[in-house]
C-alpha cells in the first residue's frame, strides 16, 4: 500500500513513503524531535491489530441469559450432530448407501458452522470488552463462507440424490454410488473453498486505520470491509453479489429439483404428492431455513443490525441444531443404527 503523507515545517515538506521511521534518519535531531509524535501518532493510526465486537445486546443480565441459553443449545448441536456422525461411520450399511453418507457428511459440515463463531460468542457474554484478533476476524470470515458453501452445495447433492431415488429407483445404487458421492462431497467442499479464500485474500489487504468495531458477535464480511480507510463499496458490491449468487443459485436449483420430483411422481401414481411430500418434507424444512436467513442478509438491498443479528444467530445456530431433529433422529433406520450402536457400547463395557 503506497503511503504519503506531508508534514510542513517552516520552509520545509517532508513526504514520508512507506516506512515513516525510515524518514526520520535524515531529519535534523530538532525537526525530527518535533516530527516524531505526529509520526508515531501516524504510524499507530494505520495499523488494526484487533476489532471490538458488539455482540447481540448490551444487557449485562440479557448477556447472563444468554450464556447459560446458548451453552445448552451449542452442547445440544454438537452432540446431535456428532451421534449422526459416528453412528453413519460405525454402521457399514448406513455408510454405504447414498442418503445417509450425504448426512452424515452434512452433520459434520452442521458442527463446523456452529463452532465457528459461537463459542467465542457464548465467553463473551461473560467479558465487558468483546475482542477478537486481526487474525481470528479473518478466520471467521473465511470458515463462515467455506463452510456456508460447501453445505449449500451439499444440499443441492442431497436433492439430487432425493431425485434419482423417486424418479429412477432402478438406476439408483448405479448412479448413486460409494464413488460418485465421494466425488460430489469433494465438490461441495471445492466450491466452498475457493469464494472462500478469495475473499479473504481480498479483505486481509485492505488498509485498516482506525474504526475497529463491528456490530455483530462475530465478524461478519460486509460488516468488516466496510472499516476500511479505502473506498469498498464495489468491493463490497462484488463481495457480496459473490456470496448471493452461489445461494440464489444453489436454492433456484434446489426449487427446480423438488419441483421436477413431485410433477414426476404425480405423473407416476395416484397418490404420488403426498408420497413425495411425505419423502422431501424434511429436506424442503432444512432447506427453507438454511437459505432463507442467508438470502435475506446477502441479498436485501436493506440492512436493519437487529434483524441481521437475529437472522445471524438463526443461520449458525439453530440451523443446525435443527438439522439432526428434521433429518435423521425421526428417522427409522437411523434409530436402528443408533440403538445398535448404544447395545454395542454397552455389551462391550
């Protein structure tokens, strides 16, 4: 970043590029005793080292409701989406059929959204100053967007999934295999990385020079681009059209692919609506919930911070809590694998 700054000094102009400390070797010892405080002043105005977060209300006692609230949800998540987990890993028939390897895949991507953000949130209910580092905000910003991409692909992958099954059950373990699924979860996770990276990249280099405060309990990317000493609004306008186009686009594809189901079932069999609804329902639940606080906050050209926040907490909280409830702990044959599991665990102690 290419720095200038004049100071005038009687008859003199002193432009200081890059480094100011370097400017002052060639000052005489009185103009540099004079220089040296607005240059320090300077040189601690162009540097950020960490950012004040607002958290979601100013409450002491609100806060204390909060942490004990948020620290039974956040135990609550991971625990429902780490059993998901080990019990698809444990169980080989669960692990190789095609639907349940993409959830327990999503569980695990459900446990990263969540830990992201919230256990820095939950301390700092207890804290008065709520600071994050330069590096924890750019942290944030990068494991929010891989992981929020890669699980909005996943969940196209699932409708995918959802569609071979109804509408071509005879090709379905052909087309559906071990592999191709292998595949599709690396994609997800492809497409989540890069937007991801690249963003950050983008961000992490922006000149940041005084104002240090974001209104969110975490570091939200159009929140923190917007503390830069530069002119961001293009930046930010491609930031953030980035992000919306990959949900518009993945939520369009999803609409498209349950509707493609429902008009194919209906055409099938008698019946065949409330077949597919009573099949898709939980992914059409996730789906809406997922996409809809997402979509509001990238793509609403409007921006009130206490709807934001509530949006925010919906999307990396509750979402997955609700995830393991919607998609699988109703599930039969997920309870099978469970109480088998829990009959292994107790028969082997």
């Amino acid at each position: 970043m290419f720095l200038k700054v004049s100071f005038k000094y009687s008859r003199c102009e002193i432009q200081i590029k890059g480094s100011t400390m370097s400017a002052l070797s060639v000052l005489t010892p009185d103009l540099e005793q004079n220089l040296k405080p607005e240059i320090m002043d300077l040189q601690n105005y162009s540097l950020v080292s960490e950012f004040v977060l607002h958290g979601l209300c100013n409450s002491q006692h609100l806060q204390n409701l909060f942490f004990i609230f948020f620290s039974g949800i956040y135990v609550a998540l991971v625990l429902g989406n780490l059993i998901i987990v080990v019990t698809v890993i444990s169980d080989p028939r669960l692990y190789s059929f095609p639907m349940y390897f993409l959830l327990g895949n999503l569980s695990f991507l459900d446990i990263w959204l969540a830990s992201f953000a919230t256990p820095k949130m939950i301390r700092d209910f207890l804290s008065d100053r709520k600071l994050i580092s330069f590096g924890g905000c750019m942290a944030q910003i990068f494991f929010l967007h891989f992981v929020g991409g890669a699980e909005m692909v996943l969940l196209v992958t699932m409708a995918y999934d959802r569609y071979v099954a109804i509408c071509k059950p005879l090709h379905y373990m052909t087309m559906m295999n071990l592999q191709t699924c292998i595949r599709l979860v690396s994609v997800s996770w492809a497409i989540g990385f890069v937007p991801s990276i690249s963003q950050v990249a983008f961000t992490v280099n922006l000149p940041y020079c005084g104002p240090n405060e974001v209104d969110s309990f975490f570091c939200d990317l159009p929140l923190v681009i917007k503390l830069a000493c530069v002119d961001t609004y293009v930046l930010g306008v491609l930031m953030i059209s980035d992000s919306g186009l990959l949900s518009m686009s993945c939520f369009l594809l999803l609409l498209i692919s349950y509707t493609v189901i429902l008009i194919t079932v209906q055409q099938q069999a008698a019946g065949g609506v409330s077949k597919a609804l009573s099949t898709c329902s939980a992914h059409i639940m996730v789906v809406t919930l997922f996409f809809g606080p997402c979509i509001f906050i990238y793509v609403w050209p409007f921006s009130w911070f206490s709807v934001d926040k509530v949006l925010s907490v919906f999307y990396t909280i509750f979402t997955p809590l609700l995830n393991p409830l919607i998609y699988t702990l109703r599930n039969k044959d997920m309870k099978i694998a469970m109480k088998r599991l829990r009959n292994q665990h107790v028969t082997f102690h």
